[in-house]
C-alpha cells in the first residue's frame, strides 16, 4: 500500500514539471552590475548565497530582527522577450535585476505556492512589480508594461543547490 501511494506522489510530481532555470544572477550590491552564474546555493531563510539580500538576511538575523521574505526573484524569459522585442530593444536579461530567468511556466500561478526549484524548495510569496530603477535602465514602458508579467518573489524554504537547465517543479497540494 505504501509502496503505490509512494509510486503516485512521484507520478503527480512528474506530471507537474512546470519550467526550467535558463540563467541565475547574483546582485553582490545594490545598483552594481549582476554576476551571471551557473550554479548557486539557496539557503532557507536567507536565499542565494552571495546575493545581497542574503547578506541581508543575515544581517537582521545578526540583530535580532524579522528578515524580509523576498530571498529570491524569478522571472519569465517569455515575458522579457516578448517586452525587449516589442520595444527593439537588447538589454542582457541581468540588467532586469532578477534572480533566476525561466522558460516554460507561468511564475504568477506560483503566488501562495510551494515549488521545488533545482534541490531547493522555494515559496511564490507575491508578484515582482518592476520599480522606477528598473525602468530607469531597461525603458519607461517597463512599469505599465511588465506589471504583471515581471517576476514573482520568493522565500528559500529548504536549502538546495541549483544550476542552468534545473527543473521547476510545482509541489502538489493534497486535500
């Protein structure tokens, strides 16, 4: 009997491959350039190792204070070129200031949602909205345009490597 419940828990995780990491940036600073990598370390209740906002995870929890859950932003390669050709435009998707770029799913089903994300567990805490900095470097149409469509925020909640070409996967809810 466990052994069947054990073989259809698997079978629903096959079927709920969603995407795949196609590029991962580490923001070491505010503003400064991004690092392209291919592969990183997540850690629950910081994010990516050597990102900014782990540092800054740590530096709250080093004073005893609630750390911000945005560790991780994801963003839709689809939806960043459909923006860049729109506007004949040829930005690096690392300037639009993003974690992790992935093809192949729909970031915005992920809100209130756990998915595992290489060997790490992530949880889609709300939309990525694109902010006057972004549109600043990247173009204007980037507010209005990529509301909805510019990534979603996550918190690390199981550490986990990942690396170019990992798999995105949705974590079934059982009733």
């Amino acid at each position: 009997m466990l052994s069947w419940r054990l073989f259809r828990i698997n079978a629903l995780r096959r079927d709920n491959k969603m995407g795949r990491i196609d590029y991962i940036y580490l923001a070491r600073e505010k503003r400064q350039a991004v690092e392209r990598v291919g592969k990183a370390t997540l850690v629950a209740g910081k994010g990516m190792l050597g990102d900014r906002y782990y540092r800054l995870a740590e530096a709250h929890l080093n004073k005893e204070l609630p750390v911000m859950q945005n560790h991780i932003s994801l963003v839709e390669r689809e939806a960043l070129d459909k923006f860049l050709s729109a506007h004949s435009l040829t930005h690096d998707y690392g300037e639009f200031r993003r974690s992790i770029i992935t093809s192949g799913v729909g970031l915005n089903a992920l809100v209130g949602k756990r998915f595992e994300l290489g060997s790490a567990e992530l949880f889609g805490v709300e939309l990525c909205a694109p902010c006057a900095y972004l549109a600043s470097i990247i173009h204007p149409a980037a507010l209005p345009e990529l509301a909805l469509s510019a990534g979603l925020r996550a918190t690390v909640i199981r550490s986990g490597e990942i690396q170019l070409g990992d798999t995105l996967n949705a974590i079934p809810t059982y009733a």
